[in-house]
C-alpha cells in the first residue's frame, strides 16, 4: 500500500509518496503535476522488489515553496534529490523523471554518479547545454510569444491558473501541456490556457475523482512554485557550464509519447535521434504509438513494462 510522510530535507520539509521495500528508486514529477502523477508506477515499482518514492517536488503541493525565486535553480531541486536519498537512510538510488523532473534526473545523474546508479526519463530528452542562455537565444531568434517568456513575471501566470483551478488543470490534462506545438505560443491577451477549450472534456485516462486530487492540492499551494522553475532558465545555464558537453554515463532509459510536441518538434525530434551522444549506456528508447505528453498517467501498463524490465536489468 502507498503511504505518504513528511520528510526535512536539504533545508526543505518535503513530501512523499512511498511503496515497497528494497533499492530505492525517486520518480520525480514535472508541471503542473504532484507525487500523485506516479499513482500507476508505484505499486508496479514495488511489486518488483523496489522502494518507490515519489515526492512533490520543491514549490508544488505538499512541500515547501521558497518565496525566493532564486531558490528554484537546478542545484537546488538535485540538491533536493540528494538530499531526500540520504533522509532515507541510503546512499544510492535510481532515478526516474518526467517533465521538468527528467532535466533533475538527468542533472543528478551529470552531478552525483557516486549516488545516483541509473536514470530514466519520460518525454523530455537529456540536456545539451546550447551556446547560449534559453531566454536570451528566444529574444536573439526574434520570438517574444514563447511560454517560458510568458511565465517569467512574477504573478501574470499565477493569476490567470488561479482564477479557475479546476478549469486550469482541466484544460491542461484534456490538451497536453506538449500536445500541439501552437499551444506553446502565447497570445498575452487571451494567456496560456486561451488556445485551449473553454469547456475541456477529460480524456479517459484521469478520472474526476483523480482531477479533483489535483485541484485540491494546487487550490491549497498556489502554482508559484512551479513558475519559479521556469524563472531560473538562463541562471541554470549560467551556473551548468562546468558540464558543458559531459555525458550521462550511467545506464539510462527514455519513453516519451509520439504525439509530444517536445518530442516531435524540431530541435527535440533532433535530440531524440541522438540521444546516444548524450547516453553511452542508453538502454532503451520507448516511444509509445498515440501517447501524448502525460504518458506515465496515459499509458501506464507501456511505461510500467519498460521501468520494471529497466529497473530489474540495472538494479
């Protein structure tokens, strides 16, 4: 049975989900998600003889948010990894992360391969540090609609996903966060969710009662947090030079859905192609036929086969 505790860490007090006992394994979630996004991996992860943990990550749910942007950089949410592996008594831990939790993993295994012994990441490829920082690059390329721009002032995207919880992560769970490039472009006087339905249906992966988790936890925390993340793009760049060009060369794993647009647009259809420039000991490549941007949570029996073999093969 899944259970869920408080732990402090890294200065934090962070919260988790956990099941089974054995090899620890961390799945970290991405935006606008909660531990709760791993609901279908952590009975599977454990039934195979692993300890599934699965925590909000720093800024959502149940953890703390730092009011200080600058307290979202990626050494601060790796930090958080290493950190909650040794709350827990261990030195070691396999990693799995979607979303903005697939650049942590990724990160984690570049900073730590003393602790972190394999990686898995779901929809977004492993980072090549470009030759510039990502925000600057959008400004020099001429685009200035991008989301990562829309959400860097403070309380411009808070306000518009706090108007309507419900109708915010309706509309974002029934037209993927990845799921058609177009949506990724923002029109400042209709904001983020304007291209999307006014009336989302839910699609037949999440369930009211599992959409309503959702809204209670982001109605409770807000969704600055999560924002704050995408505020510290260009500092993550700045402060990952030291690893500029370095390998993951841990044994890894990617799934991601073929209808993500983080896959299939230009430069990460390009990435996908070549991540084993990136990955010497890449496993696997799942990419799993009509699965969209939430693919944990659209195809869990897919992506748990994959884990399970992956995890049993690396432990």
């Amino acid at each position: 049975m899944t259970t869920t505790r408080t732990i402090a860490a890294n200065g934090i007090d962070i919260f988790i989900a956990e099941h089974g006992k054995g090899p620890l394994v961390i799945l970290c979630h991405g935006w606008p998600e909660l531990s709760y996004s791993w609901r279908h991996q952590m009975g599977a992860i454990a039934a195979a003889g692993f300890h599934a943990v699965a925590p909000d990550m720093r800024g959502f749910g149940r953890t703390s948010a730092p009011h200080d942007i600058a307290a979202y950089s990626i050494f601060d949410t790796v930090g958080d990894v290493v950190g909650l592996v040794q709350a827990l008594g261990e030195t070691k831990a396999i990693l799995i992360g979607h979303d903005w939790g697939a650049p942590v993993v990724w990160h984690a295994a570049l900073f730590r391969p003393d602790m972190f012994t394999a990686v898995a990441g779901l929809s977004v490829p492993p980072p090549v540090r470009a030759r510039g920082r990502p925000l600057e690059k959008l400004k020099l390329d001429g685009i200035d609609n991008f989301y990562w721009q829309y959400f860097q002032t403070p309380g411009v995207a808070e306000a518009e996903f706090e108007r309507d919880v419900d109708h915010s992560m309706r509309a974002m769970f029934a037209k993927g966060f990845g799921d058609g490039e177009t949506l990724l472009f923002v029109d400042p006087a209709k904001g983020f969710l304007g291209n999307r339905p006014q009336q989302p249906v839910l699609p037949d992966w999440i369930s009211e009662p599992e959409l309503a988790h959702f809204v209670a936890n982001y109605k409770a925390s807000g969704f600055r947090g999560g924002f704050n993340w995408y505020r510290n793009l260009d500092r993550n760049w700045d402060l990952t030079a030291p690893w500029h060009g370095a390998l993951v060369r841990q044994p890894s794993l990617f799934i991601a859905g073929s209808e993500d647009s983080v896959i299939t647009g230009r430069i990460g259809a390009k990435r996908v192609a070549e991540l084993d420039k990136v990955l010497p000991d890449l496993r696997g490549k799942l990419i799993i036929d009509g699965a969209g941007h939430w693919v944990q949570q659209e195809r869990p029996a897919e992506v748990n086969a994959a884990l399970v073999t992956f995890l049993k093969e690396v432990a």
